[in-house]
C-alpha cells in the first residue's frame, strides 16, 4: 500500500500535539479528531497483506450478528407485536459489530469515515485512500461469503437457523427501490460513522460497549442498509432457498455501498472536520483563558 509523506495537516492537528485535559476528563473533539487522523495513517500504512487478513477476518466476525438475527427468526414461536420483534433483531445485530470494533479489525464501513480524514487533512493522497478501501471491501466480502458457508452447513442440520429466516431477513433488505437502499444505506453508514468518532472519545471499555450497542442496534432495528451485515443475510438466503437471487444481491450491493460511502464520509467525516478545522488556536485560546 502506498505512503504517503506527512505534509503539513491544513486542521492544524499535528500527530506530536498532546491531547488536552479537560477538568470533566472528556476528550474535545479537536482531540478526537487528532486520534482519528492518527489511527487512519496508520491503517493506510499497513502493509495491504495484513489489511486484508484483518479485513477477512472482519467480515467473518459482523457476520454473527446476521447469524443470530436468523436463530432469532427460527427458533421463535413468534412475537408480543412487531416493534418487539424489531428490538430484539436490533439487539442481537449488535453482537458482530461489537466483535469487530471491541476487536480493531478491518470494517468497510468504518473507513468511510475514519480513512478519509488524513485526506481531508491534506497527509494521504486519494489513492492511498483507494487502495486502503478496495483492500478492506474486498476482503470484508470474502469474510462474509465465508460465513455463509458455515450457516448453509450448520443451520439446517442442527435446526439453529432455516432458509425462512433468512429469507425473511434479506427480502426487507432487496425488496425496495434502489434510490429507497441508497437513503437507507446513507443512514447506515452515518450510524456507523458516528460509533467510529464516538468510540474515539470514550475513556473506558464500557463506554465503548454502550455506544457500539446504542448506535448500531439501530441499523437491526430499522432495518437500515449495511453492505456487510446485510451481504451476510442475503448470501444466506440464497444458499438456503430460491426466493433471492444474485441479481437481487447485485441490486442490494451497488446501492447499499454507494449510501454507505456517502453517509460515513459526508454526514460525519466532511461535517465533523470541517467544524474542527475552522476551530483555530485563537479561539483555543480564548477558551482556556475563559474556563
């Protein structure tokens, strides 16, 4: 993967700058944005071999949550009212993304916001920014066309998760419009985006929990479009059942990538930079001075 040569950050926020104490002991978000930026060079300097193993391995892991979303559907004798149903699918697509953030492995779906801040910043080049993303989305995808096969393998034979369940799982996902996949998909990826630059703020493992559970659930609960949460469920279908097809998977895809790019990288990489970048020293200053 190529490097790119530290230039001098336009944000102002150098890598050697300390983070500031706060009296409440909270990171600003000046200083979040330093960490952020920090973490991504660093990914995008990776050697692709290791990104990519880590991206697979990503892939493997979001997709428990896609497995016990489908148990879910299968092993229940039904539900009290929808919004129940709704909450409890919500809760247990957590799980995988827990396994993925709580373990800093290689998810698309963050680097459409973290990955695009030292290019915003002016110290990565848009290839490094291609090169890192094609490694992570490829990789992701085979993760969780891996994942697939053991739910075609065990599902049924220990009668865990059925091709219904699935079925019902990836219709929600490849029934609408493609404009309607790209808006949810936009929401998707701005979730994800937002527990990427909350993360970086908490102080603590159980912080970190909470936020990845209250933000992601809701990508479950909708159902909102997340291109490898929802490749699992789809791919799932199709290997159990004939109702959904590869065109209905490549209409699912195209759409639900595109929204996630734009929801990670405009409505909280772009926003949360610009807000940072044009808080300058002076008004720094201004701040300490007056606290």
């Amino acid at each position: 993967m190529t490097r790119s040569d530290d230039t001098e950050p336009r944000s102002g926020v150098t890598s050697d700058r300390p983070e500031r104490e706060r009296l409440d002991d909270s990171l600003s978000y000046h200083d979040i944005l330093q960490r952020e930026i920090r973490n991504a060079l660093q990914e995008i300097r990776r050697p692709t071999p290791a990104v990519f193993i880590s991206g697979v391995s990503a892939g493997l892991n979001v997709s428990f949550g896609a497995l016990f979303m489908g148990m879910v559907l299968s092993l229940s004798n039904g539900f009290s009212s929808p919004v129940v149903a709704r909450l409890t699918l919500g809760s247990v697509s957590t799980i995988g993304f827990l396994f993925v953030i709580l373990g800093q492995t290689e998810l698309f779906t963050a680097h459409t916001t973290m990955a695009i801040l030292p290019v915003l910043d002016g110290r990565a080049s848009l290839r490094d920014l291609g090169e890192l993303w094609a490694a992570v989305y490829v990789s992701n995808l085979l993760g969780c066309a891996g994942f697939v096969v053991l739910i075609a393998m065990l599902g049924p034979t220990l009668e865990i998760a059925g091709g219904a369940a699935f079925t019902t799982l990836a219709t929600e996902l490849v029934d609408p419009a493609g404009p309607a996949i790209f808006l949810s998909a936009v929401i998707a990826g701005w979730l994800m985006g937002l527990v990427t630059w909350l993360v970086a703020g908490c102080q603590d493992t159980t912080s970190r929990v909470l936020v990845i559970i209250i933000v992601t659930a809701g990508i479950g609960f909708a159902p909102f479009h997340h291109a490898l949460l929802g490749t699992t469920e789809v791919l799932s279908a199709i290997a159990l059942g004939p109702a959904v097809t590869l065109a209905d998977f490549g209409h699912f895809l195209l759409w639900t990538t595109a929204g996630n790019v734009v929801g990670g990288a405009v409505f909280v990489a772009l926003l949360n930079y610009g807000h940072v970048a044009y808080f300058t020293e002076s008004e720094y200053s201004y701040y300490d001075e007056n606290q």
